[in-house]
C-alpha cells in the first residue's frame, strides 16, 4: 500500500476516540474507586440499623426493608457502580471505534503492531469483564480490573504509540487477523481471569468476617466470596484457553506457509507455548484434589504474568522472526 494513501483526517479521528476511551476509563475507574469506598459506610450503617432495631413493626420485630409505600433512595454505593459501568461501556464503543477508523484510515486489518493488539486485547479485556462481572455483587471487582486497563491504554498511547500506516510485507497475509485476533481475545480474557484469581487469594488471605485495620484487610472486605471468585476465573479461563491455543496453532500454520517451517523455537513462538502450557496446568490443578483452590490460583496469576511478559518483554528486548512492534 502507497504510505501516501494513509487518510490522515480518519487518523486522527483514531487517536482523538482512543484519547476519549482512556479519558472515559480513568473517569469508570474513579467512579468505582467511591462504590468502593462508600461500601464501608453503607456496611457500617447498616450494622447500626440491625443494632438499633431500625423501624419496628407494629409487633414490636424488627423491620427488614423499607416500609409499605416507601419510596426508597438508591444509595451512593449503586450510583457510583451504575455510573461506572456506564461509563465503561462508553469507553469500550470509543475504543472500539478506534480501531475501526485506524483501519479504515489504513486500508488493513488493524492489528499489525503493537500499539494495535494492546489497545484490542485491552479492549477484549473490558468486553469480557462486561459479560462475566455483571452480577451486582461482583461489580466491586471493576475496579481491580480498570487499574490494568488504564496502565495498558497509558502505555498505548505513549510508549507503544505508532502512527498509522501500512504493515510490514511479512504481516501483509490472511494470516493476520485470524491468527492474531485469537491471540487478542486470548489475552484480553486472561486478563480478566488473572484479576479474578489474584483477588481470590487475597480473599482467602482475608476471609469474610475476618477482623483486620490494614489497609489490604479493609480492600479484602468488599471483595465478592472466595468461591465466587474462583469460578469467575475457571470461567473466563476455560474459554480464553481453547481459543489461545488455536492462536498458536494456527500461527504455526502460517510459519509454515511464510518460513517453510511448522515450528522454529522462535522466542516469541516458545514464549506463547509455554504460557498455553501453564494454563493447560491451571485447568488440570483445578480439577486435581489439594491444587484446586490456592495453587491453582497462583498458577493462573502466573500465566497472566507470562502474557505480560511475552507481549513487553519478547516484543521489544529480544530479537526474532515476530519482531513487528511497529514502535517509533
């Protein structure tokens, strides 16, 4: 493609709705940030209603619930998650649209560098979190899942950044959004799953009830139960690790047909491998007797680290046949 037929209006519409959708996830992450906060006083005056016996009934028990006809206020606790989920879905339709306009500002799939997959794989991240942690009782997770988000979409927007404009002629393949896209939606749910289960073990670490002042036992204390937790990561993991190995499955099968070769131990090729592997270890730990619960969960935490690990690190300290990160 001639660099000259970069449409540089729809560019620039690509960076202004990706500056929006960061903008709009730090406002999603404040907002869950005061459900957060306003959750101990909520908890705290509902333990001084039990306590005082709040509005008796006639009988003399106490009342449960607002009394016949009450028009009952939402707290700030559901206005500060129902803004906040809104918000997300806001920032979501922005990024999405961004990546839609830097292809169509590029005439190509838009996924050929990093910039690209960190801002879809975060994007998948989000989607995923939409559809798995929308019970109300999960919605005090968001806010573990935002920190990553905007770490990611700051990095994107700086470090990452690369303007629009043609793939190299290696990406330049019908290869690319299919094995790339399974590689992002593998990553983005990972994502959510490695949050679930990191937030697992500090429950476990702070069970319910559990007396503590510290500011990680105050965290601890809004989380959703242990259990819960833990189904929601074997959940999203489950089915991001199907979809992960097909990734790498399938970008064997283009190496073959660009490199002649199936299989080269290249460090970015080994690095995917593996880190399907540790998470064919966490599916096996968690229908394994003494591994299911704890180790389990360190497992899937550490396949999440070595997703970070092979998109930084692989991409852009060690040298191989994938070095396409497209930076500035």
């Amino acid at each position: 493609m001639d660099p000259m037929a970069i449409d540089p209006v729809l560019a620039r519409y690509s960076d202004l709705t990706f500056q929006t959708a960061f903008a709009v996830y730090v406002l999603a992450m404040v907002m869950f940030a005061g459900q957060y906060a306003s959750a101990r006083v909520k908890r705290s005056q509902e333990r001084e209603l039990v306590r005082a016996g709040a509005s008796a009934s006639p009988a003399g028990v106490p009342r449960v619930g607002p009394a016949p006809g009450q028009v009952v206020e939402r707290s700030w606790h559901e206005k500060f998650g129902g803004m906040g989920y809104a918000l997300i879905v806001v920032a979501a339709v922005s990024q999405l649209a961004s990546l839609v306009l830097r292809g169509l500002a590029t005439d190509r799939f838009p996924l050929g560098n990093m910039y690209e997959f960190t801002s879809a794989m975060v994007l998948v991240a989000v989607v995923g979190g939409l559809v798995f942690i929308r019970k109300p009782e999960h919605r005090p997770l968001w806010i573990f899942v935002l920190v990553p988000v905007v770490l990611l979409v700051f990095l994107c927007g700086t470090v990452l950044y690369a303007d629009a404009a043609p793939v190299v002629p290696a990406l330049q393949s019908f290869w690319l959004p299919i094995h790339v896209s399974l590689a992002v939606i593998g990553s983005g749910l990972f994502l959510v799953g490695g949050v679930a289960s990191l937030m697992f073990l500090l429950r476990i670490r702070y069970p319910a009830g559990a007396e503590g002042s510290g500011l990680i036992a105050r965290i601890a204390e809004h989380l959703p139960g242990a259990e819960s937790l833990d189904r929601l990561a074997y959940r999203v993991t489950i089915i991001a690790f199907p979809i992960f190995g097909l990734g790498v499955i399938l970008g064997g099968v283009w190496a073959e047909a660009a490199w002649g070769r199936f299989w080269g131990w290249d460090p970015k090729e080994t690095m995917s491998f593996v880190t399907w592997v540790v998470y064919a270890a966490y599916l096996h730990a968690r229908a394994t007797a003494g591994w299911r619960d704890v180790k389990a969960a360190w497992i899937n935490v550490t396949g999440f680290a070595m997703v970070v690990f092979n998109l930084f690190f692989i991409n852009m300290v060690v040298s191989g046949l994938h070095s396409y990160a497209g930076l500035n």
